[in-house]
C-alpha cells in the first residue's frame, strides 16, 4: 500500500512517531559524540593520571607539618585515585564538546530572541564554572589546609588518605563552580519572567543573608572558606544585576510571561 492510499487516521499517528524517533537517533548521536570526547581526553590523561594527583595535592602538601605526608588506606587506592581523577579531569576538559552537543541538540526549536540570550549564557556558564573551580584551587584550598594544620592537636600526626582528599577537593570544585553560576541563575530567572530588575534590587539583602547560610552549608567548617564562598557569590549576583539590564529587554520578559 502506497502512502497516498494510507487512510488519514493512520498517516496522522505515523509522522509524530517517526518525528519522534528521528529526535531519539539524534540525541543518541550527539551523546556519543560527547562521550567520545570524554574518552579521547581521558586516554590522552592516563599516562600523566599520577603527575596530575601530585599537582592536586600540592596545595595541602606544601602546608603539612614536616614529616607528614599522603596514605593509601585502600589496597587499590594508588591505581584507581589518580584514575578517578583523571576521569574528572577529562569531563573537565571536554565540558565545552559536551555542552556544545547540548546546544545543537536544543538550538533547533529556539526562537530567535531565546538563540540570542541562550549563547552568552551557555558560554558565561562554562567560564564561571572553570573560574570558580580556579578561585578554590589557588585561594581559598590553600587557606582552608593552613587554617586546618594550624588547628591539628598537638600529638596528633596529619596523614590524609589520598582517596578522602579527591573526594573532598571534587566537592570544593563542585560547590565553588555551581555558586560561581550566580548571574546565570539570575539572568534566566530575569528571562523567564520569575522576577524583574526591581525585584532583584530589593531581594539584595536575603541574598547577602542566604550566601552565606549557602556557604556555610557547602564548605568545611571554617569561617575563612564560608567567606571565601560568601562574599564571591554576593559579588557575583551584583554581575547578574549588570547582566539582567543589559540582556534582558523588557519586552522579552512581558513575552515570555504571555507565553
């Protein structure tokens, strides 16, 4: 039966399935090209996975009483550490492939103006996201582990297992780079309709308040990594204000609102 003599009921159930799956095949191709950049640069990093443990570690290393160093608890621990890490590591690389396969994903069924505000903020996004992680590993590890040395008991020898330092340095990296995604959270709060510029303005205080009531929820008990979290994000939502009256048109929001 030819599809002219196909009965209308019949086509009309037809083309939304097969325009479903065409957008199943697709999406299942650019995840495997996502996920073949994560592989390609995570074979590139294996042979250096123990050079690149040894630099994460520099920041507590360099702060630890004499004598005292780095354990292995775990028998596997040597092998699957800086393996682990390589693996965050190749993610951390490849983000711009991968999220640029989100972006072709989606593109397709934007409007124009949302085209025009989604780039910016999917390329602030991922430079947020590496500054914040940059902002814990230079400033704010190195003070944490001084502060944590200085406060060890006496009698009491430091030897951190590797495998708990990846775990809680990923954690740092994870809540520093999530937090320093503030004026895109704001923005698209802003674009969506959800608050407007004067909104913003006036929530400045509860924001300043929750900043730090965040901080102290994501970072280790200490006053200097709260604050060093704290006073970024309050900073940090300050740029989104910027960016909200520079982005985002009146008319955009009253549209979106509407739709």
């Amino acid at each position: 039966m030819s599809a002219s003599d196909t009965p209308p009921s019949e086509r009309n159930e037809t083309l939304p399935e097969q325009g479903f799956m065409s957008h199943l095949i697709e999406l299942r191709a650019r995840l495997l090209k996502a996920i073949l950049a994560v592989l390609i640069v995570l074979l590139a990093l294996v042979p250096f996975a123990s050079k690149l443990y040894s630099y994460l570690a520099r920041p507590l290393v360099a702060r630890m009483p004499q004598g005292a160093h780095l354990v292995a608890i775990d028998v596997a621990s040597p092998f699957l550490t800086p393996l682990k890490l390589a693996f965050f590591v190749a993610l951390f690389v490849a983000m711009p492939v991968v999220l640029y396969q989100l972006w072709a994903f989606v593109s397709p069924g934007l409007y124009r103006h949302e085209k025009r505000l989604a780039r910016p903020l999917l390329v602030s996004a991922v430079v947020l996201f590496y500054a914040g992680c940059a902002f814990a590993y230079f400033l704010v590890l190195p003070m944490v582990f001084r502060f944590l040395t200085a406060v060890t008991p006496a009698g009491v020898s430091m030897m951190t297992d590797i495998g708990h330092y990846l775990d809680f340095v990923l954690v740092v990296f994870l809540a520093f780079g999530l937090c320093f995604e503030m004026p895109v959270a704001v923005v698209l709060l802003a674009a969506i309709g959800f608050v407007d510029l004067p909104k913003l303005k006036k929530a400045r205080g509860y924001v300043i308040v929750g900043c730090f009531v965040v901080a102290a929820i994501l970072t280790p008990p200490d006053v200097i990594s709260q604050t060093s979290l704290a006073v970024p994000m309050c900073l940090l939502y300050e740029l989104g204000l910027i960016a909200v009256r520079v982005l985002v048109k009146p008319k955009e929001v009253s549209a979106a609102t509407s739709a």
